[in-house]
C-alpha cells in the first residue's frame, strides 16, 4: 500500500518465537513488522527510507509485459529449467493460494499448491472463519440478552444461556467444513495438492518436504500468509495469555479479559466476549482506540460498541511484560506510558489476548537463493505482484501475493492479488486497484469502509488540489432498520465535489459489511456519483442508506451516461 494512504502505526519491537500450527511447527520471522492496524488491516510500507529506495527502484523498473521485463534478471539468479512440471506453482494454499490456483485452471494452466500444514491457510483454520462463527453466536446472544430489543419486538425470551463446547463447536465445524470445500474444490478441477514445506532452490525450482522432491514450473507464486505478532515481553502460553489462533477454540471464556490492541481483531473478541458474559479491558498502545477507522466512524463505534458494554480501556500505554497465570496468581500486565516511557500500573486479569497484528510467514522459503531480502519479513513486491530482488530487479516468475506481502492483509485482497498475477502470466496486463478494496468488521453492528477516511482524503485533496465534500445519511431514516430496530448507523460518503469520484466510503451499522460493495464495485469501475445516483434499489432494503447517501452528494458534474436506449419489459 502506498505510504501516503496507510493507517497509523506504533512502532513494535524484534522477537525471535516459534509458533505451533496443528501439525507442523514454523519459526517466525525474527524481525517483527510494524503492529498492523485498521484495524491492522493495512501496513504502513516499510520504514520511510526503504520505502523511498524502492520506489526510486520500482520507478525504473521497466513497464513491459512481464516476461520481457524479467529476463534481464534471470542470468543474475542461475539458470532456469528448460521444461517444467507444471505452469504455475503455489506456495500456500491459504485463501490467496485457492483463489489463484483456482483462476489458473480457468485459464487452462497445469496448477499444483504446496501447503505445509492444512489446506485453507488462516482465514479457513485460525482468521475470518471461525471468527465469524462466533460473531454469529455473540449477534444472537446480544439480542436474546437485551431485554430492551425483545421487548420492542413484542416477544418474551426466559433466559438466555449458551454451551461453551457447543458454541467452540460451531467455530470447529464450520472450518472444517470450509477447509473440505477448498480442498474439493482444487481436486475437482485437477489441482495437485503437495504436502510439505515449500522451499524455493532458484528461479522456478521448488522443494517440497518431508520428501525434498524438486518441483519446477514456469511461474511461482509465494502466498505463505502470516502469524500472529507478538511484541517481545510477552509470553504466551496458550491458556491465559493467547493469541488469536488460541481463542477461536474457545477453550475458556475467562471473567475477566485484557485484549491487547483494539484493531479489528480486537474489536471483533471483545464483541465475542461480552456477549458470552466477559468483561473485557482494552490496552492501546495510540491515543484512541479502533485508530484505523475513520475517526467519525471510530466515535460512533466507541459510543455503541464500548461504552454500553463490559469494556473498560487503557489508550496511550504498551504492555512491556505480560506473564501468565500461574502459582495462584492472575496474569500480570505492566503498562508503561507510550510516549515519555515512564511505568504505569500493572493489570491483574484472568486472561490476556494478545491482538497487536500479524506478521508475515516468510522463513525457511529460500529467499536467499533468489537474492530477496525481506522487509521486516514482508517479501518485497511491485504493484503487479513481481517480487524485488537486493538490486532491485524483478525475479524473474515470481510473485508473492496476500498477508506474506503486507500490501493488504485481507482474505479477499489476497485473492484479488492471486487473479491479478494469473491474469498477467497468461497475458493479461492487470494492476489491482487495492483503494477499491473494502474492509469489514464484524461485530453488532458491523463496520466497513473502502477508500480514504476523511484525513486522507483532505490530505490528499491539499497536495493535488481538489476539493473534499462529506455527505452522510443515517440508519434511523432506513425503513428496514427501523423494521429490524436497528437504527443506530451512520453512513458516510467521501467525495470530489467538481467531477463525482468517490474517494472514500465508511459504513457503522446493520450487515454494513454487505453494504459497502456497492461503494467498492464502483469505485474498482470508475462509476461516478452523478450516475450511480440514478440506480433503483428496492424498497424497502438497507441499501436505500447508499441510495440516499449518493443522492444528497453535491456534485458539480452531470451525468455522464445516459442510457440511450430504454429496455421495455
Ligand atoms: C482472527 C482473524 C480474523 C480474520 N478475519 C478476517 C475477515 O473477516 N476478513 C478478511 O478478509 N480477513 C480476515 N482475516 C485475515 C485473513 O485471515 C488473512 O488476510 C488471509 O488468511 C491471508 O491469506 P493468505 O493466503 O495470504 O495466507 P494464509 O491464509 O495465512 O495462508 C498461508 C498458507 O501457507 C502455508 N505455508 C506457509 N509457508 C509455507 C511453505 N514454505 N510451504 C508450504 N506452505 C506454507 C501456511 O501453512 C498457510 O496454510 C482474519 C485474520 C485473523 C487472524
């Protein structure tokens, strides 16, 4: 992502740790990245001058069609096989690998995936899936707890209660489940599925553990994913200070519980916790929590999903030592003030969960036999993907795509980036718009958001010279949330005024995490708002809040694309 339009970070310290996965143990990288925010959803790019060093780099790389641009680069990294297994090989079959290998057998390429653990990577097994799983439980509990709500409906609920084992077997199945579509879903259409740890020996040469069988194909995509980043001080031990692969298995719901960052991962746990009866402690390292959001958006947020809740909260501080519960005591959290230093108080809680981001899983790849240095783990890349070796140059077939990249660490963009490289090794020219990627929180209710938040956008209008208008539309004049009574939402609309361009789109309220498509589809095909506010939407649906939204934007422009010729029904 480009720096001007990353999210705010604090700086985060080195730690060497090794991370057991359910089969295979994997080093983390030592080098942690920068905590990872948005809701850690977005890395800053890598410290400013590096950065600008690459730039400088990618700047004069050539602008050919990939194969033309890489050859140059081939010599530099010993010589290639003449023929090869396959056409394209993956590392990882995460959710960036399935979506690239399964674009590939589209476009008729010989595809196989190497996964060192389970099929399904961390959205399936430890991120997005389970998550929601749980999301579905603490949403129903929510709403069987508050009297308020029923009551409002007319209806009358004796009591609310939940099974734990029943609730973390929810979460279980679903992954499983999930994890056999992926994995179906590549046998049927003839991927080949290698079971083993990945290393690349040279340019498009691959080993595969535990057999070492040497694998060569024409293009190679890296799509290793990410772990859990935990800054150095903390120990983990998996029972009372955890990370997020720990929690989702919800092998306890503690009474009292610190989350340790409130990012989206964060945010999400504590909307888990407190329905299942949890209070819950954030520790944030900035001055407010949910920094990534707009800060409107992160307000409003605050007053719905903080305040009314079992949530307390300690911003501006770090938590230098966290040890777990053990010999009768409770977990001991030492806060130092995050600006001067200076100690603060030491939390005593049942349990910490530690929610500082994620770092990229990048060791044991064999980068250094393609002469790639990581940055701060992440694996250096262009904007199509092509990996950036020491001198600056394209490797050549490689690609690295998802968490491993850290231009966007989402289960979709992942994706995204694995059809975008498809495309182009198949002939297609294609750069991912990544500003046109939406990103959801799920809790009750849901955020989202596409685009710049306000900040950026003024920022951005003061260096290019445009102006920034706002528009916004709430939830309480939505039929149909006031049907479900749910009117407590906002949504809000970022925009060029002179000529319609939605720069930015951020929505709190009711399935907002569905909404936003409409935003990011039109901003990914250059839609306007002069001419996406003539589009019907049915009533009565929530999307009439996107409707109304785009209809009290003051645009100068007109419209730009008449239909011409009505269609009769
Ligand atoms: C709690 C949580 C909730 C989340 N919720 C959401 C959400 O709601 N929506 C969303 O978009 N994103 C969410 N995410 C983020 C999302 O999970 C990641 O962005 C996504 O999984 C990245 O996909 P990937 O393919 O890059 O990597 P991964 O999913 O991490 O997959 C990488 C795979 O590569 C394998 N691997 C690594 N190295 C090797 C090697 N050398 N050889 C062979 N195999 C190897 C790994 O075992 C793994 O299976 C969440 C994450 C977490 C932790």
């Amino acid at each position: 992502m480009q720096s001007s339009l990353s999210l705010s970070l604090s700086a985060t310290s080195s730690s060497a740790a090794t991370v057991s996965r359910s089969r295979h143990s994997f080093p983390v990288p030592a080098a942690s990245p920068l905590n990872l925010r948005f809701c850690g959803l977005r890395r800053e790019a890598f410290d400013s001058g590096l950065a600008a060093s690459l730039k400088r780099q990618q700047s004069q790389l050539p602008r050919q069609p990939h194969s033309a641009a890489v050859s140059a680069a081939l010599s530099a990294n010993g010589s290639p096989p003449s023929s090869f297994d396959y056409d394209l090989l993956i590392i990882g079959a995460g959710v960036g690998g399935h979506g690239a290998a399964l674009h590939a057998v589209e476009k008729g390429l010989k595809t196989a995936i190497v996964e060192g653990d389970v099929v399904g990577g961390t959205c399936v097994n430890r991120g997005c899936v389970p998550s929601k799983a749980l999301l579905a439980v603490s949403g129903r509990m929510r709403e069987l707890k508050s009297d308020h709500h029923l009551k409002s409906f007319g209806l009358q609920v004796s009591a609310a209660g939940y099974d734990r084992q029943g609730v973390a077997d929810h979460a279980n199945n679903l992954a499983s489940k999930i994890r056999n579509n992926l994995t179906n879903s590549m046998k049927a259409l003839g991927v080949d599925i290698l079971t083993g740890f990945g290393t690349i020996l040279g340019p498009q040469k691959v080993k595969v553990g535990p057999s070492n069988k040497i694998v060569t194909a024409k293009d190679i995509i890296i799509a290793t994913g990410s772990v859990p980043f935990v800054p150095k001080g903390i120990e983990v031990d998996g029972k009372t200070v955890i990370t997020s692969d720990h929690a989702l298995k919800l092998e306890s719901v503690p009474d009292w519980i610190a989350i340790v960052g409130s990012g989206y991962i964060g945010l999400e746990f504590s909307d888990v916790y407190t329905a299942l009866g949890s209070e819950v402690t954030f520790v944030e390292a900035l001055d407010q929590l949910m920094p990534g959001f707009d800060p409107e958006i992160s307000k409003l947020a605050q007053r719905v999903l903080i305040n009314p809740r079992n949530i307390d909260y300690h911003t501006g501080v770090f938590a230098t030592k966290i040890t777990p519960a053990r010999d009768g005591k409770p977990v001991l959290i030492e806060l130092i003030d995050a600006k001067t230093k200076e100690p603060k108080e030491t939390l005593e809680v049942d349990a910490a969960l530690i929610a500082t981001g994620r770092a990229p899983f990048t060791q044991g790849l064999g980068l250094e036999n393609i002469d790639v240095v990581t940055q701060r783990g992440f694996v250096p890349v262009d904007e199509r993907m092509r990996v950036i070796d020491t001198n600056g140059k394209l490797v050549p077939h490689l690609f690295c795509i998802g968490d491993a990249n850290g231009k966007m660490m989402l289960a979709h963009a992942a994706s995204a980036q694995g059809i975008s490289v498809v495309e182009q090794v198949t002939g297609r020219d294609h750069v991912l718009n990544h500003l046109s990627i939406p990103a959801a929180c799920f809790t009750h209710p849901e955020i989202s958001m596409v685009g710049l938040t306000e900040p950026q956008a003024r920022e951005k209008g003061e260096k290019e010279g445009f102006e920034v208008s706002v528009a916004k539309t709430s939830f309480k004049a939505n039929t149909k949330a006031l049907a479900e009574n749910e009117g407590e939402g906002l949504a809000k609309l970022i925009y060029r005024p002179d000529n319609g361009e939605i720069l930015g789109v951020h929505i709190f309220g009711l399935h907002a995490a569905d909404l936003i498509h409409e935003a990011s589809n039109a901003i990914a095909l250059g839609t306007r708002i002069q001419d996406i506010k003539f589009a019907v939407h049915a009533h009565p649906t929530l999307s009439e809040v996107l409707d109304e939204l785009f209809k009290s934007a003051k645009v100068k422009a007109q419209a730009s694309s008449p239909v011409s010729e009505p269609v009769a029904v």
